[in-house]
C-alpha cells in the first residue's frame, strides 16, 4: 500500500516588519480538508527541512497512520548565508523584525488561510543551528503566539540565557532539545569554530529547572543532517 502523499506549494508574503518579500514552503496533508482542524509546524531553514529532514514525507507516514495529529507544515527557506545570519542570529541586524514578523504576519496569515486552531498550545516551531536560536527565541518573547518549539542543536550567547533565565510564564511552552555530544567544534557560517555542546548543557541547567514539559538529549554525534534527519521521526511524534 503506497502512503498518500502530502503537497508542498510555494506562497509569497509581503512583510511590513522585514520590508520585503518571504517565500514561504506549506506543505498540506494528503487528506486536506477545511472541515478539519490542523496544528501548524513552521519550520526556520525551512527549504533544509523538506529537502534534507525529509519532513514532508515523514509526514505523510505518520498522518497515514493516524500517529500525529492533523498538521500543515510551513517552511521558510533563508535566501544565502548572509540573509540567514541576518535574520536568525541574535546579532543580526534584522533579527527583531523577523521575530515580529513570525508572530504578527505570518501567523495571522496561516489563521486567515487555513482551519487552524488560533491557539498557542497549536503553534510550534522548529530549527537547526541558527534556526533553533531564532525559534526559541521567538518561542520566549510570544509564549501565547507559540506553545511549543524544536530545538535541534541551537547557538547559545549570552543574550539567549538571559532571556532564558529571565522568562516567567513557564506553564506557557514545551520544549523539545538536543544537542549532539561532538559538538564541541562547529564551524560556523562567519568561519569561527564554536563549541555548542557546553552552552546548550548550561542552557538545559536552566531549562530543566523552569519547565515541566520539557525534554533534552545528547546525541552520538556531530552538528550535521545526518543527525538532525532522523531524529524529526521521535521529535514529531513526541511533540503531536
């Protein structure tokens, strides 16, 4: 029996906050239907999560046999390296206006769109590496916009334990977080090598404190797909 496959279709959002065009990626289960409700996934490196995560057809199986709840799954792909720092980096210069324009145009525009729940406890977000930081981060300044958010190997500052440790309405968010245990020299996209592993377990310190949905992991491994990919099956199954 061949599983029904989903669909992925291009949309273009004219955002205020960035002053410029997004491509977004929303792909739509093989059973679609607006007489049902869906939760929705919005995936950062968005391009990265159906090509490389394979998350549209790990999707589709799941759906197929009735393990997750209904989705419809956004992505949002980064134009270069440079646009994707811009954005996703805490330092990035146009990193606030992305954070707002993921909690106040786009997901207006998928409640708009789609029969979504219009409920944080429905919205989540995902990302690697960079991804990650800018989910969590959106994820902590609008708890009530995002309920749950995916953590797979974040860049952690100084700015993302602060805001971390100084969050309150913990009742609000369930995380999901892992960190590969070679990660102790990532290359990254400004050519330093950085060691993720010590300050995503200091990160999980403060995490494990505040939060009663809350779930970490080490991996056997390194900052890579090879990873990330097939860890999506447990991480999508635990959080719908």
């Amino acid at each position: 029996m061949e599983i029904p496959k989903g669909t992925i279709k291009e949309h273009t959002i004219k955002s205020k906050e960035l002053g410029e065009e997004i491509l977004v990626l929303i792909y739509l289960p093989a059973n679609f239907s607006p007489l049902y409700k869906y939760s929705l996934l919005i995936a950062q490196d968005g391009r990265d999560y159906f090509q490389l995560g394979k998350i549209g057809r790990l999707a589709d199986e799941y759906l197929y046999e009735r393990e997750i709840e209904n989705l419809i799954i956004i992505g949002i792909p980064y134009k270069d390296v440079e646009d994707r720092r811009r954005k996703y980096h805490p330092d990035g210069e146009q990193h606030q206006q992305y954070i707002r324009f993921l909690a106040h145009e786009l997901v207006p525009y998928l409640d708009q769109e789609f029969p979504t729940y219009h409920m944080g406890s429905t919205r989540a977000l995902i990302g690697d590496s960079l991804g990650a930081t800018v989910s969590f981060m959106t994820a902590l300044q609008y708890p009530h916009t995002f309920g749950k958010v995916l953590l797979q190997s974040p860049y952690v500052d100084k700015g993302v334990m602060e805001l971390a440790e100084s969050f309150k309405e913990t009742g609000l968010l369930e995380i999901y977080h892992i960190i590969g245990n070679q990660e102790t020299e990532v290359q990254t996209t400004n050519g330093r090598i950085s060691d993720f592993l010590t300050p995503n377990r200091e990160l999980s310190t403060v995490l494990k404190g505040k939060f009663n949905t809350y779930f970490y992991e080490e991996f056997n491994g390194d900052h890579t797909w090879t990873h990330w990919q097939p860890d999506l099956r447990r991480a999508l199954k635990m959080m719908f």
